[in-house]
C-alpha cells in the first residue's frame, strides 16, 4: 500500500505485502481514534482537535481517553516509520528534481482538496450548531483554520523535502539505487554465528538509540509542551515532533540497511516485551494524565518520555516482525483494501463527522458509539474511495 504515502506502487518484484498489510491496519487504526475522539475528547469540542465531539459522560468515555493518550502518537509513529522506508527508492527511480515535483503534486495537492472542498462539510456542523447567529460561514471557517488530519501529509512532505536537500548536497557521492538482494527481494546470507555475534552489538545500538530520544523529547517538551499549537503549521500535538522525525529517519535507513529483512524474529519479541512493559508502567500514571499533562521541567515527564518512546519503538519492532511473518501474502480483496487506503484516509473525516452527527441522539455508552461508529466508517470509507478512484484523473492522483 505504498499510496498511503502519496508514492505510486512499486514495482512488483520490490513490493512488500505485509507492508502493504500494515498500512491498511494503520489506517483502519487511524479511523478508530477519530472515532474514539468524538466520544473521548479530553479537551471538549474544538475544529481544530476534531470536528464532532460529545462531551465524556461515563467512564467508557474516559476509557477511550485513556487509549488516545497511551496509543494515538504510537500509530502516527508507525506511519511515519513506513513512509520513510519508501522515500529512498522513490527518490533513486525519479532524481532529485523530478522526485520534489512528484512530492508537492501528490502530498500538497490531496491537502488542498481536502481544505477546499473537504474541510467545508466536516465543519458545516459545527458552524450551524454554535457560530451561525454571530459569524458568516467565511469567517468561521478562516477563524477555525485546521488542516485536520492533513497535518500528516504536511509534516511528511517537509520531511521529504528536507531529505531531497540532504540528498543534493551528497550528489557527489554515489548511491546504489538497489542493493543486490533488496532487488531480488531475497533477504541477504547471514550465518547464525554471525547473527548471534552482532545481537548484543544491535541491542546496545537500539537502546542506546531509545535512551538519547527520549532525553530529546523530554528537553523538547520544556521549549514546546505537550498540548501546544502552532498556527498555520498547525500539528496537534508539536511535542511529540522529536519522535516522528526519527521514526521517518529510521524507515529511510531501514530500507538502505535492508533492517526490515535482517530483523530477526527475536526482535519481535523483545519489542513487544518492552511496548508491553512501558505501556503497563504507564497504565497507573495516565489515568491523572488526561485533562492535564505532567509539567514540562518535571521528572514525571522524563519518566513519561522514556515510556512513550519505548512503547512506540517498541510496537514498530513487533508488528514489523509479526507481519513480515504472519501477514506476507495479498490476494484480491487485501489489494483493494491497499490501493484505497489513502483516499480512505483523505475521505474518513466527512464519513466520521456525519455519522458522529446522525448518531447524536442515541443515548449509550461511549464505547458502544464508538464501536458502532468505526463499524458504519470503514466500509463506508473504503467503499467511497473506491468510486471516488473511479475517475481517472482522482485514481492517478490518490
């Protein structure tokens, strides 16, 4: 599903499916927040954090506050992680100026659709319910600037020009477009002797890696708090930028070293031991976390950093390594699911909000509007990119 990205698929013999695979659960993952948010805000109703909220009135509500806090950066995390792995390759096929004129076209141009033509209904709701008797639609919509979920592409593409840039200052030097196994697709020779041997060497390396980012993060948030906001830049949550950066870098230099293929399953396993354990070492704080994070300077938010950074680069390992070895195949209705997934993400906030609207007056739990909500979304989302990708020129571009 290389398109979640804004990439055009690659060829055939370098596709990877269960990368594919995890896109599609990523994005699926990325419709249940926002479902989740509209019942679980912790902040109430605002534009710029989401369209559509309730108000949190049982504790289903602020259960599904709790799974925002501890999973929404881990998520966005692996997105990021994954598009870097594809940025490399795409920028050895194209060249360094044809691959910028691809990035602005593919990434910008879905971003202004979405804020021209998009934006308009998701926050028409909004508008008619509080702002209609004091302010034309135009000045509420300029008054509550937000990209929504757009933010994603907008980081990405910056991210991507950044490494076109590095990229020219290294053009002197050559870089093999494809290493000899990664074309053939075939993991490269590694004796067990040596695997055992360079292990503790590679452990050291990603926890030594973990260790420095989390000290990142925690000095990033005194200069930029969590629950911060930039305008015009406008990411929802700047703090945990540190974070993202170097997921992106390390899926750039995954896919040079072939990580995703060395990785032995016992990788895996650790990863999933160390999400499991920073999540449960998490679980007693985040509850008094909600409506207010830890401040800046303190300890918590040291501890608080090293626990989220271990959770996400943690979860990246697992599932990395569980669908390379689980979910590696993909036959007629995974590639639909593929080839769609980024015009899902694009088109899922109008099929939320709408249905966030619809179901207003159904007095239930939280999580049972949640659950029913993210049940109507996705094949709603996925059916609606399907024949919005019927027109020829939307297919080319999403």
């Amino acid at each position: 599903m290389t398109r979640t990205a804004g990439l055009p698929p690659a060829p055939s013999s370098t596709r990877l499916p269960y990368l594919d695979n995890l896109r599609v659960t990523l994005t699926a993952s990325v419709v249940f927040l926002h479902c989740a948010l509209t019942y679980g805000s912790r902040y109430g109703s605002h534009p710029r954090l989401w369209y559509y909220t309730e108000p949190i009135r049982d504790p289903s509500g602020s259960a599904l506050a709790l799974v925002l806090l501890s999973t929404g950066s881990t998520v966005l995390g692996l997105f990021f992680l994954i598009a870097g792995f594809f940025v490399p390759a795409s920028h050895d096929r194209k060249g360094g100026r044809a691959f910028v004129r691809d990035r602005l076209l593919r990434l910008g141009l879905p971003i202004a659709v979405y804020v021209l033509l998009i934006r308009p209904f998701v926050t028409l709701g909004d508008y008619l319910v509080h702002y209609r008797e004091d302010l034309s639609f135009g000045a509420y919509y300029v008054r509550s600037w937000s990209l929504g979920p757009m933010w994603f592409l907008e980081t990405l593409l910056v991210f991507c020009l950044c490494y076109a840039a590095l990229r020219s200052l290294r053009r002197g030097r050559a870089i093999a477009v494809m290493r000899p196994h990664a074309a053939s697709g075939v993991a490269p020779h590694t004796t067990p002797h040596s695997a055992r041997r360079s292990t503790p060497w590679v452990a050291g390396a990603v926890i030594g890696c973990c260790a420095g980012l989390a000290v990142l993060t925690y000095l990033w948030r005194i200069i930029v708090p969590i629950g911060s906001y930039w305008p015009v830049v406008d990411i929802p949550n700047p703090g945990c930028l540190p974070l993202y950066t170097a997921l992106f870098i390390a899926g750039v230099l995954a896919r040079r070293g072939q990580w995703h293929e060395r990785m032995p399953r016992a990788a895996g396993l650790w990863g999933l031991a160390a999400a499991g354990s920073c999540l449960a070492a998490a679980l007693p704080v985040l509850p008094s976390l909600i409506n207010r994070p830890p401040q800046p300077e303190s300890p918590l938010s040291l501890v608080m950093a090293f626990l989220e950074t271990g959770l996400c680069v943690g979860s990246a390992l697992a599932v990395v390594v569980l669908f390379r070895a689980r979910f590696n195949r993909q036959r007629g209705f995974g590639a639909f699911l593929a080839v769609n997934a980024f015009a899902v993400y694009l088109l899922h906030p109008v099929v939320v909000v709408g249905f966030g609207h619809v179901l207003s007056q159904w007095r239930a739990p939280a999580a049972a509007k949640c659950l029913l909500l993210w049940t109507l979304a996705l094949p709603l989302c996925w059916g609606g990119s399907h024949l919005v990708r019927r027109v020829p020129a939307i297919a080319r571009l999403l």
